[in-house]
C-alpha cells in the first residue's frame, strides 16, 4: 500500500481549519488536523508546498519513520508551523493504520486503560451571579470538573470570560477575537487581577462547597513572583491546577513558582517538542501536561512525552479549545484512554457548523469524552459542507497595560 494523494483542506465553520487528507492507492482515507489559530495559511501552504509531495509514494504503515523523515530531514526543526504540519501527517497515518487494521487508534497504542475521560469545561462570568449561573449550566450538562475564569474589575475585557451565548445556555465557540483582518486590543492590570482572584474563588467555594475540582488559566500573564503569590493565595481553596502562570518560554521561571506553593501546576498549550518540557518534567516544576497533539507534532511524539512524565508523576492536560478541530480532539481522546497516566481531558464542544463538517465518533456522557469504537481516529470530513465555508482571516486578541505597554496574552 502506497499513499497516493495528499490534500489540504481550509474550512471555516464559524473557525478556521486546516485538515490534511491522505489518500493511499487502496482508497484509505486518513484525516490529520493541522490548525494553527490566527496562522492558519503558513501550515497550509506548508504541507502543500513543501510536504505533500514528499509522502506521495511513501508507505503509510511507516508512522515512526515519517515522522523522523520529516523532522529530521527538514533540518529547520520545532516551531509551531512545522510541528502543526509533522502533526497532520502522524494523524492522519494512524487513521490510515486503524482503518487497515479495523481497529480504533487506541488499541494501537495499547488498548483503553480506562471507561472513559474526565472532562472539564469552561464557565465563566462577569459578576459573582452570572459566574454561578454558568458553573450550574456545566453541572446539569454532566461536567464534573469546571475552569472558572471571571471579568476583573477595572480591566476591561478579560481572557476566558464569554460572551452572552454561554450564559443564555447554548452551545459556544470561543473565539474571543472574532474573525477580522486585525487583532482586537484587550487590556490587563496584573494587581488588579490578583487581588480580584481569590475572592472568586472564595465565592465558588462558598456557593458549590470543596469537592468540585475547580481549575484557572492565568494565560502566560504573570511574572514568577506574582504567579507564586497566585498560587500561594489559592491555596486554601485546593484547586485542580493553575495553569500557564508565567509566559511559557522560561522552564526556569516554574522554579520559582514551586518554592513557594503546592498548587497543582499545569503547562504547555504552546509548546512544540519534548525539549520545551525536558527541564519541566525533570524537575518536576509541573503536575500535568498541556501539550496538545495538533501542536506537538501528533500522537507519536506526545505518546512519548507522557511516558516521559509518566517516570515523575506527571499526567496529561491535553490542550482541547476549539480551535484544535475534532480531529485533533480525536487524537487525544485516543491517547488518553491508552496511556497509564491520564490527568484530565479540556473539553469545549465545537459549533454545530463544525459538526456538520467533521464528523465524529466520540460521545461526551456524564461528564465523560470516549474516542467511540470507529476504526482509526473516527472523524470523517464532508468536503462538501467544508467548501460552503470558506477561509476568513481571525486573529486572537492582543492585550496591552494601560500606558500602552504590549503584554503576554
Ligand atoms: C485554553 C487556551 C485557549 C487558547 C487558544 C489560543 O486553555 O483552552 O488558553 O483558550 O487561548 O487555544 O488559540
Ligand atoms: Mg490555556
């Protein structure tokens, strides 16, 4: 078996896409997402400029060896373009190879090592009412673990707080720049947050009482200091993790952050290869494992991490926003119900648009994803209903102090 076509589809049910679609000479088809949200184009045109010729050929059984083809043999490696790219390809030849075996990918990676995958999804709010309004709607929903972030007062639009879909109780797809030709200008104050957090959380526990595994992103905005004394501060209220507390570059930064408290420390939306984590992991300076299949150069590479973790404790967090599409999701799901050390699973259902376009295997029940019993990933495309959608340039938000000092966002 030969792999005989390789196509780049771009979609935009209410988001951007970028899906590549393997064809071997038999008419296996394999699926692999390649999103990069707000540069979508650069991992597009690199997988049909520069890799898609190259599979053309290839056999698609050989998923270690690909890969290693084209990292290695690329000689310009990491970075988001090219592990996004890399990614789509190891997606997609897994699908092929499940397809072949008629098996779902997880029994390739080792079979279920568990019923299913804890979930957790996103309420927010913009007042301590609507915030409990929000976490109540997730609850009667069946998610039995929820990340709450809330408006701040004194800044005016804040990370992770949605807009009126999610309070009125429909489905949302976060897409907090909208689409556009230029990024929207987000505010932050630093002590204006860190004072407002924990009073947050002191309401949330108040009103859903201790039990509730409660998680927060402070979204790469914090310095070590501020992000320890975060951590520190919330302590008392026993949070599932914190998550991105300082801009991810600096494995060093986590240090610091660990001295000074035992919140749970999560990290890695960002992150491209193992290197990014090594001193991470080793030191173990984090608890769980952000990394998300689409960025990370697929399930081989990710597989590997977390046996990595698995050696200091450290479990998975895969990164599940909307913008990773249900293929990327798809992947995940996978190798998390195969692996030993399995965290939790972020889950944001996607548009109704995008379900038309991607169809999907997986069930979301009480609180629980499951990649379902479909051999391969278990998502189909309609590239009919992708081309009713298409490409519309978005850009995530930038965010900016108040004397106009760019900041993290
Ligand atoms: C999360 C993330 C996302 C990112 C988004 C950027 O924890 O889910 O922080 O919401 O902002 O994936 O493209
Ligand atoms: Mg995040």
């Amino acid at each position: 078996m030969r792999i005989a076509a390789a196509d780049v589809v771009v979609t935009s049910p209410t988001r951007n896409f970028v899906t590549l679609k393997l064809t071997t000479d038999d008419g296996v088809t394999g699926l692999g997402d390649a999103t990069l949200n707000g540069r979508e184009l650069a991992v597009a045109a690199y997988l049909r400029e520069h890799v898609a010729a190259l599979l053309i050929g290839r056999d698609p059984a050989r998923i270690e060896d690909t890969w290693q083809y084209l990292y290695r043999g690329a000689y310009w490696r990491r970075g988001p373009v090219t592990m996004a790219a890399i990614a789509a390809v190891d997606m997609a030849l897994w699908d092929i190879k499940g397809k072949v075996c008629g098996v779902p990918v997880y029994q390739l990676l080792g079979g279920a090592s568990r019923e299913g995958l804890l979930a957790y999804g996103h309420a927010s709010g913009t007042s301590f009412e609507s915030l409990g309004e929000s976490i109540n709607m997730h609850l009667e929903k069946g998610y039995r673990a929820i990340r709450v972030q809330s408006s701040i007062p004194g800044v005016h639009a804040v990370y992770g707080v949605a807009a009126q879909a999610q309070a009125s109780g429909e489905r949302y797809d976060y897409e907090p720049a909208g689409r556009g030709a230029a990024p929207a200008q987000e505010d932050w104050d630093s002590a204006a947050y860190l004072r407002h957090v924990p009073k947050v959380f002191d309401y949330v526990r108040r009103e859903f009482g201790p039990e509730l595994p409660l998680l927060h992103d402070a979204h790469h905005r914090l310095r070590p200091i501020e992000a320890a004394k975060l951590g520190k501060s919330l302590e008392p209220h026993n949070l599932f993790w914190l998550e991105d507390c300082t801009p991810a570059e600096s494995q060093q930064a986590l240090r610091l952050v660990r001295q000074h408290t035992v919140t749970p420390l999560a990290i890695g939306e960002v992150f491209n290869t193992v290197w990014d984590f090594q001193q991470l992991i080793s030191e173990q300076l984090i608890d769980y494992v952000r990394a998300a299949s689409t960025h990370f150069g697929g399930i081989t590479p990710l597989r590997k991490l977390m046996d990595f973790a698995a050696q200091y404790q450290i479990r998975s967090g895969f990164h599940g926003p909307t913008d990773v599409s249900p293929v990327g999701l798809a992947a995940q799901l996978h190798l998390g119900l195969a692996i030993h050390n399995f965290g939790i699973q972020e889950y944001m259902p996607h548009s109704e648009q995008t379900d038309v376009v991607f169809r999907q295997s997986m069930s979301f029940t009480d609180g629980m994803l499951h990649p379902g019993e479909t051999p391969g990933l278990g998502v189909t495309l309609d590239e009919e209903a992708a081309a009713r959608y298409p490409y519309q340039p978005a850009y995530l938000p930038i965010s900016r102090l108040k004397d106009g000092t760019m900041h993290d966002w």
